[in-house]
C-alpha cells in the first residue's frame, strides 16, 4: 500500500505551471509503475533488514517557495571555503549563492532534457527511481566537454532546514567529457525535523576520464536520506567513490557502477558511523561489461548503541568480460553489545580467466589490543579511541584533498567525541 501523501503530493506538482509539461508523462509513467512496484518490504531481499516505516507512516509534503532561505546563507558555516559551491537549500538551487568553475556548464533538468529531445533514459532500477522520477521538483545538469581538466573542485551543497515534514527529489546529472577530470563534493548538510530527502545522480564518465566523488552525509538524527547513484563508465575511465555517512534515522546508498569498456578503474569506498536508533544501509551493485578492468568495494561501519547497519555488496562479472579483478571488503566494528550488523558481500562471475575476491567480518575492540595501548601508558578511553580511529583511516586516509580530509577528519572527530547532532 502506497502513502496517502504521495498521491497528494503528486498531484500537487503536476499542477506547478512552471514544469514543462513535457515532463508530465515521464512523471505519470514513473508514478503509474511506482504503484505497480510498490515500496519495498522486509520479504524484498534487498531490503529485508531496513524498516522503512518511517516513509510508509509519514506524513511528507513537497517543498515549497516559502521553504526557500529567509536569509542570507553563509556557506562558510559548513567548512570546505576555497571550492566552489552549488547551493540546493530545501530542494530549491540558489542561483545567486553558486559558482561553478571555468569549464563547467551548468543547466536546468529541462534545458538538459530539451537539449537531448526528452529521451533522456529515466532510472528504474528501485522503487526510490521511480519515486525520483515521480517527484523531481529539482536538480542541476552539469557537463564538462572533452579534454577539460577542471583543478578546483565543485562541491554540490544540500542543506535541509525548518520544522516541517518536507520532501525533496532532487536529480543531478553529470556528463564528464573524453579526457576530461574532475573532482567533486557531494555534500549533506542541516539541522530539521522528520525530513526525506529521495536524491538520484546519474553520471556518465567519457573515455579516459577521471572522476574523484566524495559524498559527505551529517543530517540531523530524523533525517531520511536516501541516494540513488547510477554511473556509467566508459573505456579506460577511473571513477573514485567514498562516503562518510555521520548519521540520520534512515540512511541509504543504492549505488549501480556500469563498466562499459575495458581498461576500466573503479573504487567503491564508504565509511559509516552510527548511534542511538540510527540504521545505515549500503547496497552496491558493480557490472563489468568489458576486459581487463579493476574494481573494488571497500566499506566499513562503526556502530554505537542499538544502531543497525546493512551491507549488501555484489561484483557481476559478465559473460566476454575476461581479466577482470574485482574485490570486496566489509569490515565492522561494534561498539555495543546492542548494536547490529547484517552483512552480505556477493559474486556473480559468468566468464572465465578472472581474479575475483570478497570477505567480511564484523566484531568488538580486540581486548589483546587495548591491553597493549593501555600498557603504553593510555588510559581505558584514549585506547578505545585509538584504535576506532586506525580503523576509519584506511578509509578516510582515500582523500586526496587536505581540505576535504581534514573536513572529514574535523565530523569524525565530534562525531567519537559525542558531540554529533
């Protein structure tokens, strides 16, 4: 059964004059197979250990123009002050708050659609596409022609404020050029009430051409944040990937990595931390289509109180795709003997001559370990700290960037320290 507030909701944004109406039957569409489908259950496999409860039983509205900022915004509250920002505040895009770099062209969801002659391929992979492709009441297109080495990095800033139960849909589309680099930050932001924030990026990397993604997640403790990152890569093409997820009642990553060619390099990274009632779930799919590419998922969760986390990792390696090397890690550490993990790394291999690994463990602090710390001369609590911090580095440590780093580094801090929102 479908919330009463999605068919309000719906019904409330096709009437928005300001929409194209050729975006009209992509929405019904879209809406017409998300009833058929439904939202996902605990007898979904991929989704039986996330409660989705709080979406079904909320009560949500689309945003509107009064949502917008009543004031000035300083981004400078949220660190990472030297890159140039994008600024989406409650789901409406802050044209006189953004800069983008020289290279980039930045359009509007229907400028990019116009300009493709509205074929552009609209996500179904989850019930949350659909759901995206429904509600889209916002987004940015960002293209970056060919041999274009963009050297500051862009980050895309999504803050959420306010009291009310709001619902946003953002999509992002981001074509990177042949030869083209660039490095950007995904970054999620703000203290509100019940908010649910339902985000597609889809992303498509030319031939030969790099892209370094860092997605940083601190909501509120009630948010309901839930990405759906689908990117498409292109012979001889690197794609860097981490997470740093600080939180949020509900927290999800549906993350699709298509490797079209050959020569291909992909690294998944993704490094979540939770506490309370927090859940933090990470499904991620990688399809090697062609020879000789790399690919990696490396996730790890530390999880305090009664937090839940999931782990659902698969690496396709399909029929024709021969010196593929592929790997999977999971690594988790409970900080609680209430706190959960589920975790379920898979392979799928229809091909032969490939190297193909996963593996997964989940488990306390090593009391071997502490003793020795504490042996050097730190107390029970510097100890622990120590080695929770070994463990998130590897991880962390991805960054290239020292200004993001030490950002991530600074959200790490408060969040071991118990001074997380």
């Amino acid at each position: 059964m479908m919330p009463d507030y999605l068919q309000t909701e719906f019904e409330k944004i096709l009437g928005r004059e300001y929409f194209s109406k050729e975006v009209h039957p992509i929405r019904k569409k879209a809406y017409d197979n998300l009833l058929r489908k439904g939202l996902p259950n605990k007898k979904c496999e991929d989704w039986r250990f996330t409660d989705l409860s709080a979406i079904k039983s909320g009560d949500f509205r689309i945003s509107e123009i009064e949502d917008g900022p009543k004031k000035d915004i300083r981004i400078s509250n949220h660190g990472l002050e030297s890159l140039d920002t994008i600024v989406i505040y409650n789901g409406h895009f802050q044209k006189n708050m953004s800069s983008v770099p020289k290279g980039i062209t930045l359009l509007s969801n229907m400028d990019y659609m116009n300009n493709n002659g509205w074929s552009v391929e609209q996500p179904e992979m989850t019930s949350f596409d659909l759901l995206n492709s429904a509600f889209m009441d916002s987004g940015i297109c960002l293209v970056i022609k060919e041999k274009t080495n963009i050297e500051t990095p862009l980050r895309i800033l999504f803050i959420c404020s306010g009291n009310e139960n709001i619902m946003i849909t953002p999509r992002i589309h981001l074509d990177l050029g042949e030869s083209s680099s660039l490095t950007l930050v995904e970054q999620h932001e703000g203290n509100c009430e019940e908010y649910f924030y339902n985000g597609s990026m889809i992303v498509n990397i030319g031939e030969n051409a790099s892209l370094d993604h860092v997605r940083i997640q601190n909501n509120s403790k009630k948010m309901i944040n839930m990405c759906n990152l689908h990117v498409q890569q292109n012979s001889r093409s690197n794609y860097s990937f981490s997470q740093f997820a600080f939180g949020g009642m509900l927290a999800r990553i549906n993350l699709n990595a298509n490797l079209i060619g050959e020569g291909i390099y992909c690294a998944l990274n993704g490094l979540s931390l939770s506490n309370d009632k927090q859940h933090s779930d990470a499904h991620v799919i990688t399809n090697h289509h062609g020879t000789h590419s790399t690919s990696s998922q490396n996730f790890k969760s530390i999880l305090k109180d009664r937090s839940s986390g999931v782990f659902n990792g698969r690496a396709i390696v399909h029929e024709g795709a021969e010196k593929t090397d592929s790997s999977q890690s999971n690594k988790n550490l409970l900080l609680s003997q209430d706190a959960i993990m589920n975790s379920n790394p898979q392979l799928e291999i229809y091909t032969d001559d490939v190297k193909c690994s996963h593996g997964s463990t989940t488990g306390a602090l090593e009391e071997d370990a502490l003793f020795y710390i504490q042996s050097r001369g730190l107390d029970e609590a510097s100890a622990r700290e120590l080695l929770v911090r070994g463990f998130a580095s590897e991880i962390i440590d991805l960054i290239s960037n020292d200004e993001i780093r030490d950002h991530v580094i600074d959200h790490f801090d408060q969040w071991i320290n118990g001074n997380n929102q």
